[in-house]
C-alpha cells in the first residue's frame, strides 16, 4: 500500500551528493553485485529502484551516490517509492539549478 505520509523524524539530508569525481577521466562502472556490495543495498531492492526509473541503468560512482542517499531518505522519511522517485528527481532538478547559477557567475 501507498502512503503519502512521511514519518516525523525525517532528517535533512547529507551534503550534496552530486560532486564529480575528478581524479579520473574514465567513469567508473560496477556491475549490479559490486554496486550492491559497495552501497550494501540488496540487489533486489537496486533491481526494484532500476524499473522504476529511480535510478538509472548505468551503474557508476553517481549511481553509488544516488543509492546512498535514496537508503537516507528512506530509512529516516520513511517514504515508499513513489515518493523516492518523485524525491530524488526534485532534488536532482534542483543541483542542475545550482550547476547552471554556478557557470553564469
């Protein structure tokens, strides 16, 4: 079942989570074991994220980070997938938002 509840004791989120790794110019791509032994998310739960657009085919070091804090959001908001996924693309329009002020300064 669906909730659009959210607990009260959803906690703010960690620090930006979308900084590049620029110590190398070739991504880094994991396979769905090592991206769920690096993240400890369960494969099943990556697979579940993957379907429904969570995150994104590609496993790389901001799929690392996505799942990161999409386990933050859920484990503290206690919020289902729907609001994960509606969740994590407002916040990913938002850090577009910010790179694009950045870059007219």
């Amino acid at each position: 079942m669906l909730s659009a509840s959210y607990g009260n004791n959803c906690a703010a989120l960690p620090p930006s989570t979308h900084a590049p790794d620029m110590s190398d110019s070739t991504p880094q791509t994991y396979s769905l074991e090592i991206l769920s032994q690096t993240t400890g998310v369960s494969t099943q739960t990556i697979v579940q994220y993957q379907e429904h657009g969570i995150i994104r085919p590609q496993f790389d070091d901001s799929t690392v980070r996505a799942l990161r804090r999409i386990e933050h959001l859920r484990e503290t908001c206690e919020m289902n997938l729907h609001g994960l996924k509606l969740l994590t693309q407002l916040l990913d329009e938002v850090e577009q938002l910010r790179d694009e002020l950045r870059s007219r300064r």
